[in-house]
C-alpha cells in the first residue's frame, strides 16, 4: 500500500536541527515513512492513496503513556466530581466492580476513539480492577484496540491488598497473587509483540502502593525481567500516598519503589509529582520514565509535577490523560496544551517552548514505552501522522502553524494514519460506527450507577 500525503501547510519534524518543512510531501510504504520532503520534489508513483494535505499542518501522531479506559463509564459521576484521590477511588470501586465484558470494551473503544480524533495513535492503557463480572478485561481491551486500529501497549494491572489486609480497595475487586502473576505471564505469551512496528505491546503494572503488597511488586519485577516487558505504576501522585508508605512500609514511595527493585529505565511512572531533590537526581541517573498528567493532577489538586527538573536530571518524560474519571476527557491534544500552561506557570514562559511540549506528546511518550519507531516524522518511522485543519474557527488568524496545535486548540483531527492505515477520514472515525457504540457505552455507564 502506498500513500502520498502532499501540499501540507507545514509538516512539524520537530527536530531541534530542522523544526518544520512549508508544502512538504510524505510518501509512506507498507506502514512505514519512506520519504519526507520539500514541496517539487515528490516521488512519481503509481500510490493507491494521494491525501492533499493544503491547509493543513502534519505532526507525529501523539502517543498516550497512562490511561484507565474503563473510567470513560464514569465520567463526572456524583459523589466523584469534587474529591480528591482517597475519597473518590472509595467512591468509584463499588460501581466499577458491576461492569462486564461488553462494558469494558465499549469503554475502551470510546476512550480510544477520543483519543484518536484528538491526535494520538499510540495509546497505553492501565487496568487494575478485577472482578467477577469481567474475567478477561485486557484481552477485552486489546480487542477494542485491533478493531479500532490504534496502536496499543496494554499494561497487565493488579490489586491484591484489600481493605481486609490494610489497602484502600474492597474484596471484590481484588485478586491473589499466584491468580495475578499467573495471568500477568499468559498475557504477555498470548499478546507481546516485541517486533518493530508492532500494535500490540504489553507492560505489567501493580496498581499502586496501597492496593498492592510488597511481594507481589518484587515478584512482579522479577516476571518483567524474565519476560523482556516493561514495568509501570502510579507513584508519587499525592501527599496521601506518601504519608501511606511512610506508615506502613517505613519509608518514602521512591525508597521503597527501589527496595521492591524497580528502579531502572524499563520502568515508567504515572505522576510522580512528590519527589525531593535528591530523589529526582536518583530517578534520572537510571533514566526512569514517567508519565506526567497534568489534567488529572489539576482535577484532583494533587499537585504539579516537576516536569524540567525531571528532564534536566535525566527522566524521560511523556504525557498520560489518566483515566476518564479524573479528567474526565481523553483528548491528547487538551493534555499537550494543560502541560504547556502548567509548566509554564511553575517555571515562566520563556523556559517552556510549544516545541518541547509536542516533542514530549510524541517521542517522549514512545521512549517511556521503550520504542523508536513511533512519535516522529522520518524515514523509516511508521508512518503514524496526525493531520490538523487550519481552517478551523480556533486557527483563524494564527501565524505559527506549530504552534497554534496547542496555544488555540485543543481540537479534532482531519486525517490520521496509524501504521499508514487512514483510521480518520474528513473528521470521521473509519473503522467503528461511532453512534452505535456511544449508545451502547450510555447504556452500561447508566446501568452501572443504579
Ligand atoms: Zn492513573
């Protein structure tokens, strides 16, 4: 199959060498960039496909680092609107445990496709909640990703410390930790594809520490070892959380992330806003990611994460719009533009370009899920591109195409290509019927709250 994408406003390359090309071209392959260029110099065909990309501006599709899909069945439900972490998960894991099966995909497929339309063509997803009334949550999941055709890291969440034992979760949403680890290696077996290119990857990820014991976090670290996967929490999202640790395990989140070994650069973190100097010197000298979340730290008040001290100390740092239940949208693009502000409040204005912001959205994500073949325009990229219209009300009158994505968004997409598959066309999702499933996701969000 190939592609032309040609006459584009601009193509963002976003490269600290060369930052953008006016009226370029790109010609895809197989799934794969294999030419970028100045405009009067495209390749001759024949190409099955010729996009006319004038007026528009061309970026990297954005990759997505935390997110619970499940959580698009709960958006902005009472008695959640307006806590903070403790109060609202205690509110929430009752009317999560009754969603089934056909629940879960359906809020996957929603979530993914807000996201899709927002921009982003690699998502991660973070399910921890396992009950009787779904089995198989993340097979569910990566079913929802295949049919709708975004690429997509699954990360094997797990809850094994209930109430009963001192965690913050009830029984029926936990697991035991022979059942978790157990599950957590069939699902790396059955859905890891370590290959380049690959759509489906998966990660395995203890929920947090206070739903999680301290063996099942050793354990689970030495099972990503042996796997060759990555490892992904939350940490240090919230004043709670540490005052948690430091009762019961004697010690600050990140001594004990490292007690429990898994400090090291196939790690990735949601969050990590309470860190001391020292501890953020710590996590870059073993270039640990982390996956900052500006919306939901805003919408929690948990806090706001530091971003460029992280990065001048060696993290590697992504953007995660974290589940729906605390954001409540899944829109990359309104996240990208939230880590702009906020950065930009903490640190001053000059110190935070748009430029670093989109290269977080984009190849800072896809090096917090261990790849380099996502999240940049180049040859021999995968062709994931994300095309905004400029025509649009909100852009009307903008100089800087790059940077009117996020200082006048945030807004849809025109055209996204994920692996050089057209999955949006003019506006519209290609490969689900939107309406049927927002009915059928309306449906089980108002079955779940009775
Ligand atoms: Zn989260």
């Amino acid at each position: 199959m190939k592609i032309l994408i040609r006459n584009s406003h601009t193509i963002a390359l976003l490269d600290l060498s060369k930052r953008e090309i006016r009226g370029g071209w790109i010609s895809v392959t197989d799934g794969v960039i294999d030419g970028v260029g100045e405009p009067g110099q495209e390749p001759e065909g024949p190409f099955e496909e010729i996009l006319d990309a004038s007026g528009m501006a061309v970026l990297p599709g954005f990759v997505n680092t935390h997110h619970h899909l499940f959580q698009t069945l709960t958006r902005a439900l009472p008695g959640a609107t307006d806590a903070e972490l403790f109060d609202w998960l205690t509110t929430l894991y009752p009317i999560w445990e009754k969603i089934n099966r056909d629940g879960v995909k359906s809020a996957a497929l929603t979530g993914m496709a807000e996201l899709l339309l927002s921009g982003c063509t690699t998502t991660s997803d973070h399910h921890y909640l396992f009950s009787r009334n779904c089995a198989d949550p993340i097979d569910a999941t990566i079913e929802a990703a295949k049919e709708i055709g975004i690429r997509f890291h699954a990360t094997r969440g797990s809850m094994c410390l209930s109430e009963k034992d001192g965690g913050l979760p009830p029984d029926t949403v936990v697991q035991d930790e022979k059942t978790i680890l157990a599950d957590s290696r069939r699902t790396v077996e059955e859905h890891h594809d370590p290959s380049p290119g690959a759509m489906i990857r998966v990660a395995l990820a203890p929920c947090s520490p206070f739903s999680v014991t301290r063996s099942l976090m050793k354990e689970t670290a030495d099972l990503a070892r042996s796997l060759d996967v990555h490892l992904h929490t939350h940490l240090a999202e919230t004043k709670d959380e540490e005052d948690y640790c430091i009762k019961h395990f004697g010690k600050r989140p990140l001594d004990y992330l490292d007690e429990v070994g898994w400090l090291g650069d196939s790690t990735w973190l949601a969050h990590g806003i309470h860190f001391e100097k020292a501890e953020i010197s710590r996590l870059g000298s073993v270039c640990c990611g982390i996956a900052h979340c500006p919306q939901s730290n805003m919408r929690l008040a948990s806090g706001i994460a530091p971003t460029l001290d992280l990065i001048r100390a060696g993290v590697r740092l992504g953007l995660g719009v974290d589940g729906s239940a605390s954001n409540d949208n899944s829109s990359l693009s309104a996240e990208a533009r939230q880590a702009l502000l906020l950065g930009r409040l903490k640190y001053g204005a000059a110190s935070l370009t748009v430029d670093e912001v989109l290269r977080w959205a984009t190849r800072g994500g896809a090096s917090l899920l261990g790849r380099d073949d996502i999240g940049r325009i180049e040859r021999g990229a995968r062709a994931d591109l994300a095309l905004f219209p400029l025509d649009d009300i909100a852009f009307s009158g903008a100089g800087d195409a790059i940077a009117a994505i996020l200082l006048c968004g945030p807004l849809r997409v025109h055209t996204l290509l994920v692996e050089g598959r057209i999955v949006v066309r003019e506006g519209r999702l290609e490969t689900i019927d939107l309406g049927r499933l927002l009915e059928a996701h309306r449906a089980e969000a108002r079955r779940i709250r009775e």
